[in-house]
C-alpha cells in the first residue's frame, strides 16, 4: 500500500474516534475558567485523557482498517460497523449535551415521548437496514468520509491544547474538608440545624400530594412547627439561590469565574460581588461565640467559604475529574458509552447522585454523633434529579419513572431527615434545637402532572420544645432565613408567634414579587 493510503487511514481512523468523544468535548471545550468553579479537581488531566484516549482509539480503529483491507469480503462489514459505533455515539452524545428525558417528557407529554422513543427506533432500524443492503458502496466511499471531519480533529486538538495552557493550578481546586482544631462545642445553649432539600416542590410534596404518598418525616417536623404556606426563594437556580440565603443578599445573578470565585450580582446593582469575600452566616454564627458545621453538595463550599469550622463539599457532576490521569483515561471510555437506555443500567449522573447522598449522610450522622456545633447547615443533593431511589423496596438504583421518580426521590429526603432526627434524639438534642427546613427553588421539570409551581418552596421552623403547628401566610423571600436565625440567637425571638411578628416586620426588607428566574438550566438527569 502506497505512504498515502496509509496517511489517509490514519487520519480518517482518529477523526472517527474524535467523533466518538463529541458528547465529551461538547463539555470540555471551549475552555472557560469559570467552568471550573464547580470542578472537584483542576481539569487538566481530563484534557490530557480526552487526546490519549482519540489517539488510542484512533490507532486501534487503523490497525483494524489495515488488517480488514487484506480481506476484501470483511472490509464492508468493518467499514459498517465502525459508522454504525460512531454514529450512535456522536448522535447520542449531541442528544444529552442538549436534552434529557426529563425535560422531553416535561415538553412533550410521557405519550408523545413514548412515541418518540418508538420512531427514533424505528428509523435507526429502517437505516441499519439500509446501509447493510449498501455496505459495498459504503465501503468504496470510506476513505473520503472521515476526512470530512479532519478538520474537527484540528479544532479539538487545538482548543484542548490552548486549555491545558490555561487551567488553574491543582492546588486552587481543593480542598474539599475541613475539620476543626478540637471537639466543636456550643457555648450558645442553643443549637440550630438549618436544611436545604434541593428542588423540593411545595405543591407536590405538601399542598396537593398525590394519593398513596407518605413522607412522615417531614409531617412530623410541620406538625410542631411554623409552618410558611406562600414563602419563595430567591432565585429558580442552585447557583444563585444558595449564596442568596447563606449571604441575606437577594440576588439578581451569579456568575462562576475561577475554581475559587463566584461573582455576585445584587438585586437592583450592577456591582459584582465576590462570594468568597461576603461575611456569611457563619461568620455571623462566630460573632456571637459559637462553632459552625456545614455539609452540602453542588457549591465548592470548603474552598470559597470561611468562618465555617467543619466542612465537607461533595461536588455536582459535570465531567470527571481525577489527580490521577490513568482514572480520568479509562472513566471517559464508561462516560462515552453510557449506556443508560439498557434494562438495569445506571448513569454516570446516577452512580454520582448516590454517592452523595450516601457520603453526605454518613457524614452528618457521625458529625451529630461526636460534634456539638452551635450551627450545622446541610444541603442536600435530594429530590433533585437524577431519580436514584425506590421507595417500594427502600433501595437505591436509577430510577425510570418518569411520572413518580421525583416523588420517590422525596421519599429519600424524607429518609434522610427522619435518621438525622432519630440520631438527634438519641443524642438529645432534637427537642431542644432550632430546626429550619425548605428548598432552594421548586421542581422546575414537572414530569408527574406537568403543572410548575413557581411561587412556592417548603419553608417550616420548629422552634425548642414546640408542640403545635403554627401557621403564616404572608409571602415572602426566604433570603430573610438567616436573619431570622440571628434574631432567634440574640433572643429577640423565641416563639413561633414571635417569629411571626418578626416576619411581619421583616417584610418589607425583601424583596416582594416572583422569584427571580436565572438563565440557568435544570440539570440533566
């Protein structure tokens, strides 16, 4: 075989296995800084795996074209076979980079999606059947198609090249934990948990529950607190809303710029503040003498917040990411075939929802064990999506309900918040704490009835030795949460009808009217 030949098989192998990895570089590339801020490492090895991996991958796919050209009969086949990989992987790929079943099911109906899912079928069939029948042509075109996409390989490479030029230095990513000099102890005589069930919807959940729904849990904690029926929170996105509540600052927006800097952007302002340098509850937990523990998923909370004595962060899925290159190498290849349409399979997301939850869990019930902080904030990563939990058997799995799902999801922060109280009460410490609960924003991809409740979040304070539900029915923002708990630890109020009165007072230094709605996205599922 002529040098040429050889050349042209060589770079028409790589740019297919570049296709391969499209769904992967829609994500890695083009490189922006502020992508890294939810990163849990820096993503420099990420970049180094996805060129080996297209180098890899596109010397074995020439090997194989070398070997099947001595085969006339089997090259055909080969040629197939090799389209056929890279045209399901690339298609797949732009598919989730863009949509997710959530959302189709969300836009289209569970019907019409089930209709859809049918004729995608269907028509890769009809196609599958059409190229087999003209595989021998197919094959005569081959050297010339890949080279089509020779120039995207330039791009890649290129962009990739220039990001690994720019990444921040490892040591910006971490850490991830912090752990106090001693034991935490509460000098205050009260201690507050303050929870965030991420996506929580009000209506669902609460005000219009679906038959042959339980979450015990959570009626238990409303049964003897305030419980707010028209609260909202400050934004419809994690990423605004989080900073909103643990700074009291209501937010227009929040814009990542670096592993270690989010920008803030006030309402009513166009002066950006950086999150990191905004004195936060807990810095306002330590004014007044006591210790501070904060526990939540999606935010870099360990490296971008202070006064904060025990710490763990349990990063949101975005691309993987490792110190180590050869564990980024071979998990691309899992997260390129993620094969999550197969019976019994998992997804990437999934596998990473789980971890959390469990991580985060085993964590806050031995931090109540042997810690006594004066203020312990948890977020956790639950009933948001990716559905991950089954309450019929109590297990944890993909779900693929689209309609109860999220519901089932529900079900697990309601397991979560009942095993955090019974540890609490084992300790004794229950009865006697200030205890918040709500969400950082409703359930934006209502899959179940497809009605969105923008106005509501779950918002329900037990105060010490509480009793009765005490209702409010006032609208309001519950960026005020933190000063509510402040005015609580100064004494100024002590009593669900005084936190009531103060929510009265407190109105008018919020914001009133719809939750500010962010440019942001539901995540995928």
């Amino acid at each position: 075989m002529p040098a040429s030949s050889r050349l042209r098989d060589l770079v028409g192998a790589l740019s297919l296995a570049n296709l391969v990895f499209l769904r992967l570089w829609m994500k890695l590339l083009p490189y922006a800084p502020g992508g890294g801020y939810y990163l849990a490492c820096s993503p420099r090895n990420s970049y180094l795996a996805a060129l080996l991996n297209v180098a890899l991958w596109g010397c074995a796919c020439f090997l194989l074209l070398r070997l099947a050209r001595r085969n006339g009969r089997a090259f055909p086949w080969l040629v197939l076979a090799l389209l056929a990989l890279v045209g399901v992987t690339a298609l797949y790929g732009v598919a989730l980079s863009y949509t997710s079943s959530a959302k189709l099911v969300f836009l289209l109906g569970a019907s019409n999606f089930l209709f859809l899912e049918v004729g995608c079928c269907l028509a890769g069939a009809a196609l599958a059947a059409l190229l087999v029948k003209h595989r021998v042509r197919l094959a005569r075109l081959f050297p010339a198609l890949p080279l089509l996409f020779s120039p995207f390989l330039v791009v890649t490479c290129g962009q990739s090249l220039a990001a690994l030029a720019r990444t921040e230095p490892a040591a910006r990513f971490r850490p991830h934990r912090v752990d106090p000099a001693g034991p935490l102890r509460n000098p205050l005589g009260m201690s507050v948990v303050w929870m965030i069930f991420d996506e929580t919807d009000y209506r669902l959940c609460f005000d219009q529950r679906p038959a042959g729904y339980s979450f015990p849990a959570f009626d238990r904690v409303r049964a003897q607190s305030l419980w707010a029926s028209r609260a909202y929170s400050p934004s419809d996105a994690t990423q605004v809303s989080l900073p909103a509540l643990l700074t009291g600052i209501p937010l227009q927006s929040a814009v990542p710029v670096g592993a270690r800097r989010l920008d803030l952007l006030p309402a009513g302002s166009r002066d950006r503040l950086d999150f990191a340098g905004q004195q936060n509850v807990f810095d306002r937990v330590k004014l007044r003498g006591g210790s501070t523990a904060l526990f939540g998923w999606y935010h870099p909370y360990a490296r971008v917040m202070h006064g904060v004595d025990l710490c763990r962060d349990y990063p949101r899925y975005n691309f993987f990411t490792s110190d180590s290159l050869l564990r980024v190498l071979l998990f691309q290849w899992v997260e390129v075939l993620d094969l999550r349409f197969l019976p019994f399979s998992n997804t990437v997301l999934g596998n990473n929802q789980i971890g959390i939850v469990r991580d985060m869990q085993s964590d806050v019930l031995s931090a109540v064990k042997s810690q006594d902080p004066s203020f312990m904030f948890l977020h956790y990563s639950v009933p948001h999506s990716p559905n991950i939990y089954r309450r019929d058997s109590g297990s944890f799995g993909l779900n693929r309900s689209s309609r109860d799902g999220y519901l089932n999801n529900m079900a697990l922060a309601d397991r979560c918040l009942a095993e955090l109280r019974a540890e609490m009460e084992r300790k004794g410490s229950w009865e006697n704490a200030l205890v918040i609960i709500s969400s950082d924003h409703h359930w934006r991809t209502n899959t179940y009835d497809g009605v969105t409740d923008f106005e509501h979040v779950p918002f329900m304070v037990k105060f010490p030795h509480q009793a009765k539900e005490v209702s409010y029915d006032s609208r309001f923002n519950t960026v005020l949460t933190q000063d509510l708990i402040l005015a609580v630890l100064d004494g100024g109020v002590q009593t669900p009808e005084s936190a009531r009165d103060w929510l009265n007072r407190s109105l008018k230094r919020a914001p009133n009217g719809k939750v500010i709605f962010s440019i942001n996205q539901p995540d995928a599922d």
